[in-house]
C-alpha cells in the first residue's frame, strides 16, 4: 500500500503572506458583487441566470478542451440531440453540468465542504454522462479506468507534475479540508479567500479519477454563492477559460514544495497559494465587472431596442415587439392580457405579437397562466451579449463542410465596432478573390479577422 499522505503535506491551508493585498482584492469584489445584484429586477435575474448557468457550462467545459456550442446546448436542454455521436455526447454532458449547477442554484446546500457534498456534485455530473464519458484511460499503463459516479479514486495519479496523494490518504485530507473552509469557522473577507484557496487544494487532493475540474469548479460557485458572494449573474469559469494558461501556471505554482525560509512553514509553497488566490480574485473582479458592464440596465435595454427595430424592419418580428420586450425588461414581467394595453393594439394584433416573442424565444412563462418574462435564445446573444461568447477555435461538423459557427458573429461584431477596418477588409477580400481564388481568400480573411478581433478582446 505504501507509506500514507499526512494532512500536513497539503499545509497551508489559507496563505497569510500577501493578505493585505488579497483583503484589498476581497473588499472590491464584495462591493461589486453586491451592486451588480441590485441592477435588474428579480424576474430579469432570473431568465440571465439561466443564460450564465449555460455560459457556465460552456466555459468549464472548454477548459477541459470539449468544445460545445451555445446553439447546441441550447437545443440539448429542449432534448434536441444530435445524430452525430460525439457532438450528442458533448450536449449530454453540457446538460448534466446546467442541471447540476442548476440543483446547486436552486437549494440550500449544508456541509458544502464535506466529502459527502463533493462526492454529490461529482455523481450528479456524471450519473447523466453516456458510458463513453464515464471511462479515464491512465496515460502510464493505458488501462482503461470506469468512472463510478460520486465514488473517490481507489489508485495513483499522476497529474501534469503533480503525484496526487494516495488513494488510503484521502479521507483524512478531506475531513482536514472541510475543518478548513468550513465557512461558519471564518470571518466574512476569510471566507471569501477561503473560496480561491480551497479551488486549489481540492484540485492537489484530486480526488476523483476524473472531472476534478468541473467539480472544483461547481463547488467555487457553489461556496460564493453559499457565503453571500456569488449569485447566478455571473460565471467564474468564463474567467479562468479566458486566461486559461495563467490560470494552469498559477495552480502549478500553488502546487510546489515550500521555496526556502521565506515562503512559510507548511509543506508546499504559500507564496504559490497566496499567488493563486490573488490570480482567482482578479478573474472574480474581472468577470463581476463584465457582467455589470453588459448588464447596466440602460445599455442593455438599448441593444435590446435596437437589434428588435432591425428585425421589425426586416419583416422578421411584427410591429408592436419593442414595446412588449421594453415593458419586460423594466418591469420584470407582465401577464398576458396586458398585451393589448403595452403594444398600444387590439387584443387580436397583440396576441400576433405576444405569440410571435413566445415562439421565437424573446419572451418566455412556464405555463399559459403565468406572467411572461424576457427570454435570452442564442440568436440574440451576439446583439444583446457582445463578447459573451467569442471564442473563434469552436468549430462543427455539419455535413461533409467544417463551419466555423462564430463566424457571422464575429463579421458583425468587427462590423459595429470598427466599421473602418471592416470596409478594407471587405475590399481587400473582394481583390484577393478575383486574384488568388475562393479557398485562398477565405483563409486568408479568417485568419486577418481572427488576429483583428484578438486585438480588440484583449484592449477591452
């Protein structure tokens, strides 16, 4: 069996070096936190909660290198699957981690950091998986390893550099790490530190053959949301995708051995910690501060108005859309039999309007008896949502033709935000057509826009 992992190997728990700068980082996350939850209606949060749970999902996942699209996932909560067998795998499991984070939202979760709610939040994402999700190859003896939903690995690891503990050692480490982040034991500000620290120490234990990532992940957003912090406006997976090199540099580096005299005096380095804790507050700040942006209730109920105008004039949404979609966003939600009196129309014209937003998605109830809401489908995100979803490597498969499914949205995007450089780029594109022929030109646009778009991602 071999010599066990002591729980001091995983020390420290909580970094003390660097804490006046992580408490300043805690302080300015707490007051943005709780303005950006006060800027929409209830009704409002809840249809963009619904949004970011899929955003949520999209993000962690593409951390891990499964690349789903939001049309897709989209159409896997309507039970839309596709015949292809990978993509319909990869909308199985965007499912389960939406329904998952879902369950998370909507309960009150207790002992959030006991094994036993670990091992929850691991069984309920994969308990929906297909079999062929529910298996790990080893990368040294290639034995092919069956997942078993919620169940603690019963072998070795190795992660990266990482040797993660032994399999007899994990229950000790799990019970020293819910003694540690228990949140009722810590102050407010150490409890939100106590949220970046335990993401790295649950990912060192590593205590599952796979989806230790997304399980760290929900439980993050799990412990923000439980301590008051976090709330379903905002994902922190978006964050870390979006930095997704530094955010493996900066779990590495919590990773490694006590750095000498200077570095405290547990076994592995907290500089590294207090280093990962200050990268994971950043991407907190950074992604609460996007959302308000995005979010500012003004602004959005501008792109709202116009994206709608434009389909009105397109011949696309009937008369009457505009003010039905303006009376939801700043009210929240409105019965149906209003709908004569919003649109300024007669019962029958207005119910042509109500029924065209419910059909397309704009506007949304569970049931005929319920008040409607504002909808968010996925045609609208690049207009209402800009840089919600940028990522230009998402590629898929639709016939015996690859399709980059961003590209219209990335057209449009460059379109609004630099009409200059679009209209060069449409004229250069327009001379290498006539000179080079059709496939080289397009790879030569897609690869001016994508550099172009990069550009302006990283400026903003």
């Amino acid at each position: 069996m071999g010599k066990l992992n002591s729980i001091s190997e995983m020390e420290p728990l909580m970094p003390e070096i660097g804490m006046k700068e992580l408490e300043d980082l805690v302080s300015d996350f707490i007051g943005k936190a709780n303005r950006l939850a006060s800027q929409l209606k209830p009704q409002v949060i809840k249809s963009v909660g619904d949004l970011v749970r899929s955003m949520n999902c999209y993000y962690s996942n593409l951390i891990e290198g499964h690349d789903t699209h939001p049309r897709d996932i989209e159409r896997a909560l309507k039970e839309d699957f596709s015949s292809n067998k990978e993509k319909r795998n990869l909308q199985r499991e965007a499912k389960s981690h939406i329904e998952v984070q879902a369950k998370i939202d909507d309960g009150k979760a207790e002992n959030i950091t006991s094994a036993e709610y670990i091992s929850w939040i691991h069984e309920e994402f994969y308990k929906l998986l297909p079999e062929e999700l529910k298996v790990v190859k080893n990368p040294d003896t290639k034995k092919i390893i069956k997942i078993i939903p919620g169940k603690f690995r019963t072998g070795n690891v190795k992660v990266g550099r990482h040797i993660a503990p032994k399999p007899e050692s994990l229950e000790s480490l799990l019970e020293r790490f819910r003694d540690s982040y228990e949140p009722k034991n810590l102050s407010k500000v150490k409890q939100v530190i106590a949220a970046a620290a335990s993401h790295h120490r649950l990912l060192w234990i590593h205590p599952f053959y796979d989806g230790n990532g997304r399980v760290a992940r929900l439980l993050s957003h799990s412990y923000l949301k439980h301590i008051g912090i976090g709330c379903s406006l905002w994902s922190i997976s978006r964050g870390l995708a979006r930095k997704a090199n530094e955010y493996k540099l900066a779990l590495a580096e919590a990773d490694n051995p006590r750095q000498g005299d200077l570095d405290g005096r547990g076994n592995l380095s907290e500089v590294g910690l207090s280093r990962f804790c200050k990268f994971f507050l950043e991407c907190c700040i950074d992604q609460v501060d996007f959302m308000s942006s995005l979010l500012e209730p003004a602004n959005l109920l501008k792109r709202i108005e116009t994206y709608t105008d434009e389909q009105i004039k397109a011949g696309d949404l009937p008369k009457g859309s505009t003010s039905l979609l303006r009376y939801a966003m700043l009210n929240g939600e409105f019965e149906r039999g209003m709908a004569a009196k919003i649109s300024g129309y007669k019962d029958r014209q207005a119910r042509t309007v109500l029924s065209t937003l419910l059909k397309r998605g704009l506007l949304v109830s569970s049931n005929k008896q319920e008040p409607v809401t504002l909808g968010f489908p996925s045609e609208v995100l690049d207009h209402w949502f800009p840089k919600l979803y940028i990522d230009f490597s998402i590629k898929i498969q639709t016939g015996d033709k690859l399709v980059d499914e961003f590209w219209t949205s990335a057209l449009r995007y460059v379109m609004a935000q630099d009409p200059a450089f679009f209209k060069n780029e449409m004229k250069q594109y327009k001379n290498e057509l006539d000179s080079l022929g059709k496939p080289q030109a397009d790879k030569n646009q897609d690869k001016r826009i994508k550099e172009h778009i990069e550009k302006m991602y990283k400026k903003s």
